[in-house]
C-alpha cells in the first residue's frame, strides 16, 4: 500500500503513483474536534497534535501540521500580543517592534529550539513524528525574511519601510529577519520534518512589481535558502499568484516545489517549470463556506484537469476558514481523491 510520503516523493519525482498527493490545511478545526476554544487549544503542543492527527484520520488526506498560526512568528520577534477570535485564526494585536530604534535592539535568538514561543509546536511536531513520520507527511511553515517584518511591525509600516526607506534600517531588519528564517528551517530539518513551506507573498507580483520582486525580494530569498539549500522547501505566495515569477524564482533559487495561488492558471504554471519542479494546484477555500457541492466538485475538476498531465503535480488548499461546513470539506476531498487518481508522468 503507497503511503503518503510514498505519494509525495514520486509526485516530487514524475514517477507514477496511485493518486495526487492531497493536501487540506484544517488547522483551527482541530479545536472544534477536541471541545475546547482556540486559545485552550493553541496552549497546548499536545491539544494540537491530537486534533491534527484526528482531523487527518477523519477526512483521509494526505498531510499534518506542526504550524498553530501565521501570527506565532512574531513571538520570536519580540513581545507580540496574540489576539484570539472564537471562529477563526489568532492574529497579532500589537507588534513587537513599535519605532526604528527596536530594530537595532533586535536580537536574534542562537537556539531556537529553547525558545519559549516554539515549546508547544516542537511538543506537537514530536508528537507528530512519533506517530506519523514516514507514514504521513509532516509540514512546517517558514515566513520569508522579506514578509517577517509584516508580522513584527504590521503591514503599513512594513509597506512604508520597504519602499521609502530608510535603507540602512530596512536592510538591517531584513538581516536580522534573514537569519531567524535560516535557523529556523535548521530546526525544522534536525527535528525531522518533510515539508517547509516557505511563505513569500512579497515574492509575487501582486503585492510588489515584478523588478522589484527580482531585484529587492528575490536577493534575500536567496539568502534565506543559501545555508541548507532548497530539499524539502515549497515557495509559497500566501495564497497570492506565483505565475509572473515562476521561471524567475526557479531558475534563481533550484526549489522543485511550488504552492500556487487559487488565482493562478494551473496549467500555464505547469509549463513555466516543465520537468523541473512539481505544482499544486490550489482551490479558493474561502467560497468553500457557501458553495454547493456540485459547484465544489466542478471546481476541483478544473483544476486537476489542468494539472494531470505530465504529473508533478498535488492537489491543495490555502487555510480551510472555520465556517466551511463538513459536508463541503468532503465533497472537495472525495473529487480530489477520486480525480487524482492513477498519476502519470
């Protein structure tokens, strides 16, 4: 029987499998599933690897989680304030750095692995690997040093920072940002993890022009991935479209594995890499919430027709939204499961 890192690898390699990998990304619903709220939840490495595991056991896709939320990052950028919704994703309320001069204060912490803001992920990812390692794979989530800063001092300043300078702050931000993202995916590797998921929404084109994505983001993707090299990592958009960059970020940076936007064209995608990376082909879970099942499964046709032939291709979700009703998360699986089958390169 083909496990799913089975699957996973020859999907990474063109080789012929039983189906597409599936990936679906239910993170919050884990708290759902064990009765409790999502700041009980999110305390507890434990809580969030047995609702991982559970909800992967329910639904029967391929992929775990040691991710809690995007926010959590920031908690190693200083005294974050996590602000926690009952229905959806905990979101940072006050951003650790607050004025330029908390930026030459910034230190970057040497072993990671010590940290009080990753105690309970580590706790979960070694739950994880106890249970599934070589079974199921295990993904970890990376943000790019160009979209830390985001996180630490919120978007507008970040916007303004980046583009308008000064310059010397910024580049000393994006250093410092540069070496958390390096030794954060040492860690991830030493503790044995499958996927890094390397988030990089300023890496495309619909949050930078495209000379400034080659010439500004691009150098300190570089410069992220440099010291372990690209095994395991996939570049990421944050759910923003890769297309415009695809050739561009491969040939620059060797990765053999993209996670497309739902706006992207799967298709031309899939000819900008060729042989040289796989694609997955993501759907819009956000309409997930309201959408019939029969438009659902039309979708997920569409969008695995697209990516089928020549293989190197998954299929995969963004952040399922709390609301999407049970029903709808297995009419998607059920087509994506049945669609994806018998893969060929």
């Amino acid at each position: 029987m083909t496990t799913a890192v089975e699957r996973l690898h020859a999907a990474l390699e063109g080789r012929p499998a039983d189906r597409i990998p599936v990936f679906c990304n239910l993170l919050d619903q884990g708290a759902r599933e064990l009765g409790v709220p999502l700041r009980a939840y999110y305390a507890s490495g434990e809580r969030v690897a047995e609702g991982q595991l559970r909800m992967r056991a329910r639904f029967g896709y391929d992929n775990l989680w040691s991710l809690f939320y995007v926010g959590k990052e920031a908690e190693l950028l200083g005294d974050a304030e996590i602000v926690f919704a009952e229905d959806g994703p905990p979101n940072v309320a006050r951003h650790p750095l607050q004025s330029f001069d908390d930026v030459a204060r910034l230190e970057i912490p040497r072993d990671l692995s010590t940290h009080p803001a990753l105690a309970e992920p580590l706790r979960c990812l070694r739950i994880l690997r106890r249970e599934a390692a070589g079974k199921h794979p295990i993904c970890a989530y990376v943000t790019a040093s160009t979209t830390l800063p985001a996180l630490a001092m919120g978007m507008e300043r970040w916007m303004g920072l980046l583009l308008s300078g000064p310059a010397d702050v910024r580049d000393e931000l994006l250093a410092k940002c540069s070496l958390l993202v390096q030794r954060e995916l040492e860690l991830y590797r030493a503790e044995g993890v499958d996927v890094l998921l390397y988030a990089s929404p300023f890496g495309s084109t619909d949050f930078l022009p495209y000379p400034l994505v080659r010439d500004l983001v691009l150098p300190w993707v570089e410069r992220d991935l440099a010291p372990g090299g690209t095994a395991g990592v996939v570049y990421y958009g944050g759910g923003a479209r890769l297309g415009p960059v695809l050739d561009l970020v491969q040939a620059r940076t060797g990765v053999g594995a993209f996670y497309l936007g739902p706006e992207d064209d799967v298709a031309a995608a899939k000819r900008a890499v060729g042989d040289r990376a796989l694609c997955a082909g993501v759907i819009n879970d956000i309409r997930l919430i309201d959408d019939a099942p029969a438009t659902i499964r039309a979708e997920v046709t569409r969008i695995v027709a697209a990516g089928m032939p020549g293989g190197r291709f998954m299929f995969g979700t963004v952040l399922m939204p709390f609301g999407i009703p049970e029903a709808n998360v297995r009419a998607m699986l059920d087509a994506a499961f049945e669609l994806g089958r018998i893969a060929r390169p």
